[in-house]
C-alpha cells in the first residue's frame, strides 16, 4: 500500500472516530438536559454525613475494594455532566439495580469512584437515592466506601442512585467543571 492510500484511511478512520465523539458528547449533553426538571432542595433532604457512618473505607491503589460480606451486589459506571452555571443543581443519570434485585433486601455497604475535570473546592457533591430523600455527601471524596446497614430508615437494595452536583455562586463557572464517568457498587442483604 503506497502512502496516500494509508494516509487516507488513516483520514477515514479519525473521522469516524470524531463522528462516534461527536454523538456521545450529544447524548451527554442530552442526559444532562434532561434531568433539569429535577427539583432538590437539601433543606428537605437527610444528608447523611460519611464522618457519621461507621467508616469510609478508602479503595485500595490496585483499584480493589475492601471485602464485605452480603446476599448480593450490584454496580453501575454512568458518564456524569458538566457543570456550566453556578447556583444551579446538576444530576448524573440513574444508576438502578439490575431487575430482580429484592425489594424487601436493603443495602448493607456502596462504594463509589467519581472524577470531574477542573475540579474545585467550591463543588458540593452527593450520592443519593433515586427519591432523592436520603443522600450521602461525598464532596471532594472521590473514592471511598460507607456502610449504609444503620442509617434509618433502611434502603432498599433495589432503589436506585444518581450523583447530585451543586456549585455555589451564580454565572458562568470557568472553567467548566467537565463530568466524567462515575461508579457505585452496592451490596446488600
């Protein structure tokens, strides 16, 4: 193969990928515009503090977890949004239970790894469960696990959990606060 005719497919194949870029970045911004109707005002919320769990246990460097004993676990990786404007509240899309999970089961134990692009101090972040009643505030922890079997009321391992970003102040944050992926892994009982 002479080199215009590699060179032309390797033209092809960046555009290809550009064009696969270009429509995951649209759906991105598309969950993000899509949780706008979303209304959540902490002051109606528990949040629930990890310095008031029994421990964070922090994940290991090789990217392990520590061991918990439990019935079942589930996990979910979503592609949380960007942030572009102050006072405003941001959520990551649902990260639900796998069908089947118990209902009547509750959750004993959730880790979770999340990652935001020019992050700052400013950022307020929660993990809460779907009603958005019970939700854990892990603001600059980026990676670390809580044992939920206390907090009251229990649960439910079946619910399911979003990310919830709030960054104070009012206008155009710069720069943007770019989502990355985010992950949970709940076991329960």
């Amino acid at each position: 193969m002479d080199k215009r005719m590699f060179v032309m497919k390797m033209n092809k194949t960046l555009l290809a990928l550009a064009v696969i870029t270009s429509a995951f970045t649209m759906n991105a911004i598309a969950v993000e515009q899509k949780d706008v109707e979303l209304k959540f005002d902490p002051s109606t919320v528990e949040i629930i503090s990890v310095d008031q769990l029994e421990s964070p246990h922090a994940l290991k460097s090789e990217g392990g977890i520590e061991a918990f004993a439990a019935a079942g676990a589930w996990t979910k990786v979503v592609y949380n949004p960007s942030l572009y404007t102050a006072g405003q509240w941001y959520f990551g899309p649902l990260m639900s239970a796998p069908a089947g999970t118990s209902p009547s089961a509750t959750v004993q134990n959730i880790t979770w790894q999340w990652n935001i692009w020019n992050y700052n101090s400013n950022l307020t972040t929660y993990l809460c469960e779907s009603t958005l009643s019970q939700c854990v505030n892990i603001s600059g922890n980026f990676g670390a696990g809580a044992n939920l079997s206390t907090v009251i009321p229990a649960i439910p391992a079946n619910r399911s959990w979003r990310y919830a970003f709030y960054y104070a102040g009012s206008g155009t944050i710069s720069p943007t606060l770019m989502g990355q992926n985010g992950s949970i892994a709940v076991t329960y009982q």
